[in-house]
C-alpha cells in the first residue's frame, strides 16, 4: 500500500466524518494527529455499516445480502485486499492501535440484529443490542485513545450503554415512525404506557415518569462510564470528556423537558457543542477533570 493512497483513504474518512459525524466531530479534534485520523476511519466505517442497515431503496434480503458481502470484503481488509476507499485507512488504524477486529464484527451483528428485531420485552434484551452497536464502538475508542487498568473495558461498555440509551430516549418519535419500539415492553407495562400512547405522543403523568425512569438508569451508567476518565491516557481525555458531555447535556435536556421528544429531535447548539469541546481540551493543559455532577448545573 502507497503511502499517497493510505493517505487518500484518511482524506476521505475526515471528508465522511465532517460530513456526517454531528456530535462526535466536535470531540475529535482535541486529539493527537495519528489518533484523529484513526477516529475518523473507524468512525467512517461504522457510518458504512450503518447506512447498509438504513437503506431505504433496498428489500430486507438485500440488506441482508448486502451485509454478508460487508462482512466478507472488512475479513479481507483486515487481511490487506481493499475493496472500499475507506477500507486503507481503516487497516492502518488497526494495526497501528493494535484494535482487536472482534468489534467491528459485533457491529454487524448489531446491524443484522436491528433488521430483524424492532421490539425488546426486557431491559436485559436492550442492553445486548447496545452492547453490540454503542459499546463494541466504545472499545475501538479506548484501543485508539490509550488506557491502562483491567476496569477500562467494563467502563467502556457501560459509558457506551448510556449513549447508546440517550440516542434511544431522544430518536423515540423517527423510531416510531419507522414501527421500532427500543423502549423495553417490561417498562411499558410498569408505567401503563401503551404502543397506542406512543403513537399518539399522549404526554401525562405515565409518560413522564416511563421517561424519568429511563433517564434515571441513564444516568447510572454515565456514571459508571465516567470512570473511565482514570483509565485514559491523558493526551486522550479532551476526546471523552468532550464526548461524555455532550450527550449527558442531551440527556439532561430530555430530562427537563421530556415533551420535546414528540415535537423535534432534542439537540445542542453548534456554539454549546464547541464550547464544551475547548473547555474539554483545555482541562488536558489546567489538569481538570470534569465530573458529570457539574454538568447538572449547565442546564
């Protein structure tokens, strides 16, 4: 592999992700050269993945189809045969960070679980799924970041359950619209909320505690996942905490104002986004870490 077309590949991963990458693209720039770069082709990569899932033109086999050849032409990546242009990149960043391909595997899975699967009876049954889309992703991350300590790996998986239940808390109303319920029926039915509510957007009392219950069990595994901030190389920090933040704030957010999920997608501004980003990096040079407990008092 040139050296012009490895570097080609990384063009077109920042090209992708300061397309398409939202949230996460304001973290990624508080890292070292080598290490954003590596961000921006895995993220690229679990982008492709994920549009396969989401493609709107194609039949549930095609997808499906589609998603074996994926699997297929990433063992060959890894193996140095490249058939996509993200694919150089890609290989290069898991060498150079020793990242086990297992997880990118596991994101396959969550993708061929998600067309299959569009209702959860159980808490137990959700977290699995996140596991396979959030947390697998998370544990690329931490391989690319740095980290030391045996308790950096469950920190990883549980930091990437709460964003994974954020994304889910705040994209009820499109997932709905698209008949995915990610909400546990478990849950439901203990705050007698039913799939006719949902699509009636009722706000009442049973809503707004079925919301806060959810929040609230967010909120144990940011605070499990922030853990990790003892485990990171420190050159590496601004990026979690940047990333840790602004979904908390989203958290936060539909926390204060749980209606909004029926009325628009729950976002934060471009200015809140960078503001969080440059007194995320800027902790790396005062040496000061943020807790979760002083971003309650952002809101």
């Amino acid at each position: 592999m040139s050296a012009s077309s490895l570097d080609s590949s990384y063009r077109y991963c920042r090209k992708i992700t300061q397309k398409v990458a939202g949230n996460f693209s304001y973290s990624f720039w508080t890292l070292p050269y080598h290490q954003r770069r590596a961000m921006e082709a895995v993220y690229t990569y679990f982008f492709e993945t994920d549009e396969i899932g989401d493609n709107q033109v194609h039949t549930l086999i095609q997808k499906k189809e589609n998603l074996q050849r994926w699997k297929k032409s990433l063992e060959n990546a890894i193996n140095g045969t490249f058939t996509s242009q993200m694919h150089p990149a890609l290989k290069d960043s898991i060498d150079r960070f020793h990242i086990p391909p297992q997880y990118f595997f596991e994101v396959i899975q969550g993708v061929e679980q998600d067309l299959e699967k569009d209702r959860y009876k159980t808490f137990q049954e959700l977290k699995q799924y996140c596991h396979l889309v959030a947390s697998s992703v998370g544990a690329v991350c931490i391989h690319i970041w740095g980290f030391q300590g045996t308790d950096a790996s469950q920190f990883a998986e549980d930091c990437g359950v709460a964003l994974q239940l954020t994304n889910i808390l705040r994209d009820i109303q499109e997932d709905f619209n698209r008949d995915r319920i990610y909400l546990p029926q478990e849950d439901l039915d203990r705050f007698n909320y039913s799939t006719e509510d949902l699509q009636s957007k009722t706000i009442n009392p049973a809503f707004r505690q079925l919301i806060q219950f959810q929040v609230d069990r967010t909120k144990e595994f940011y605070q499990s996942g922030a853990l990790l901030t003892s485990c990171l190389n420190t050159k590496s920090l601004p990026v979690f905490q940047a990333m840790i933040r602004i979904y908390y704030q989203l958290l936060l957010s539909i926390e204060k104002h749980p209606e909004q999920i029926f009325q628009s997608r729950v976002r934060l501004s471009p200015l809140k986004k960078w503001q969080i980003a440059i007194d995320s990096l800027w902790g790396k040079y005062t040496g000061r870490k943020i807790w979760l407990g002083e971003l309650q008092r952002e809101v």
